[in-house]
C-alpha cells in the first residue's frame, strides 16, 4: 500500500505518476484537503472537454465506452446525488456505482469502466466542507488520472451550484492497482477504427496514400487496452481488391499485425501483465511503421 497527499490536485498526480514510474502499484490511495478553486485550476481546465465527453450520457463515437452512459442507465446521476444529499446531508446512498454484477461477469476483456464508485458527503452538519471518495479497480496515473480529477471537479462544481455554501473538498482515491503507462490511450478509438469502412475502401481504390498512412498512424500513436482490428481488418481487404495498386509486402505485413493483434488478444484473456504483452506490441509497431513506409 501506497499512500500520497498533496496540496493540489496536479500535484497529486504527479505524485502517483512519479511513484508508478518504475513500477505497478497496488491498493494506491490519493488523498487530500483543498480549496474550492482548486476546481478551476489550469491542471484541472485543460482536460475539461475529454472530461465532458467522459461523462455524457450518450457515448462518443471514437469511445469504446464512458462513464456517463452507465452512471445515467437508471436516471440522472447528478441529480440523484443532490436529491439524496438534500434529504440527508450525511447520506451513506449518495454514490454512483458504474457497475454491476452482470457487467463484470461473463465479460472476458471486454471493456469496462475501471472507475467503479464515486460516493459524496458533507462533514458533520455543515456544508462548507463536501466529501468525496473513489475507488477504482484500476487507474492509469499518467492519462487516465489528470482525466479522472476532471471529471470529479465537474461535480464539484455541479454541488457548488446546489449548495453555494462550499469552500472546500476532502478527496480520497483508492486504487487496487494503479500503474503508468505514457502513451496509453484512454480507450480512445484509434482514427482508422472510428473510420467509416466505405471511406477506407475508397481510399485504397484511389491511392489515397496520405490518409492511408495517417489511418495506419494512429494505430502505432496509442497503448491500446482494447485489441480492435476492425479497421485494419477493413483496410487489409481492400488492399486485396487493389493488389495491382501496392506493393505485396504491404498486405503481408498488415497480414502480420493482425495475426499478432489476435495472438494478444488471447493472451489478454488469461493476463494484463506479460513481458510477452510488451513483445508483441512492439512487433505490431514494427510492423505497422513498415506498413507504413511501403505504401505508396
């Protein structure tokens, strides 16, 4: 167990980030007293809009998932929150639980929020002060945190607006396993698998060289957690019907990546920890950058 303080909420980032550099962490807890304008802080703001699209109802297209589409399945989460707080300040039901049972269960690797419990209070009688705990069953430090701080400031700042009496926030986060990862993706879709099938096709029948490489780019800019290969899958048949248009050695080695992509899905099922895991994305980043340089 780790434990870290700090007096602002970038600098307990920075904190877990450091303290996870060289290794995975397990049962981390973030913790901390501030003031309300700690909300509205430049470290806070510049992750407002992923932030938002985190917590909207309805999931954005280039999301495998968000917070906002499982908090909202049985009502409006924040408006619960303020109802159960203004009928009982020291509530122990003001929560928002992302998941339940038949969410986890039976789901393999499919993914599911890591951000499990969010839960607020107010200290004692008064309502100065507002609580906030949350627990994740696992948290990336270096991305997915500065996001996760952001989107908890949203509701602090959603409360503020309900309970104009607030001057500051006691925060505490549990995570059972936090690790860093500096390129990792946040379940964002990579561009090529947020793209429509029918533009890849076209792209390839007609030698758009530029938007093709860009399109293969964004599969070696990210860490993904999520193994999709539904774009590749779409531009590897294209590249069949045009194979007169490229080089074979660019279909082989699209080929190649997508075997790989499949061989670490299966690993994924049985670990999220594997030298082998660190293998085969490299591999498939090799292959990609090769992929890359011979289409012309």
């Amino acid at each position: 167990m780790e434990i870290i303080e700090a007096k602002s909420l970038g600098e307990l980032a920075a904190e877990a980030a450091k303290k996870c550099e060289e290794r995975t962490i397990t049962n981390l807890i973030l913790r901390g007293e501030f003031p309300y304008k700690e909300v509205d802080s430049e470290f806070i703001k510049m992750n407002d809009d992923v932030a938002q699209k985190w917590q909207t109802p309805i999931r954005p297209v280039d999301l495998f998932i968000n917070h906002g589409e499982h908090i909202n399945r049985f009502g409006d989460g924040k408006e619960f929150l303020v109802d159960e707080l203004r009928r009982k300040k020291d509530s122990n039901r003001a929560c928002l639980s992302l998941l339940n049972m038949g969410d986890i269960i039976g789901s393999g690797d499919k993914p599911i929020p890591s951000f499990l419990i969010l839960q607020f209070g107010f200290a004692e009688d008064s309502t100065d002060k507002i609580l906030v705990a949350a627990y994740f069953r696992a948290l990336e430090v270096s991305q997915f945190l500065p996001i996760n701080l952001s989107e908890i400031s949203q509701y602090i700042r959603f409360f503020k607006s309900k309970f104009p009496t607030i001057e500051r926030f006691e925060l505490t986060i549990m995570a059972f396993r936090a690790h860093l990862i500096r390129q990792f993706h946040c379940l964002r879709k990579a561009a090529i698998d947020a793209a429509d099938p029918v533009d890849i096709a076209i792209a390839v029948e007609r030698g758009h060289v530029k938007t093709i490489r860009q399109w293969i780019d964004s599969k070696m800019t990210v860490s993904e957690s999520v193994i999709c290969t539904d774009g590749l899958e779409v531009l590897y048949k294209a590249l069949m019907r045009c194979e007169e248009k490229y080089e074979e050695a660019v279909r082989n080695d699209i080929k190649e990546v997508l075997d790989a992509m499949k061989q670490l899905r299966e690993i994924r099922e049985v670990s999220s920890h594997s030298e082998l895991i660190d293998k085969l994305n490299k591999d498939i980043r090799r292959k990609l950058l090769a992929a890359r340089e011979k289409v012309k």
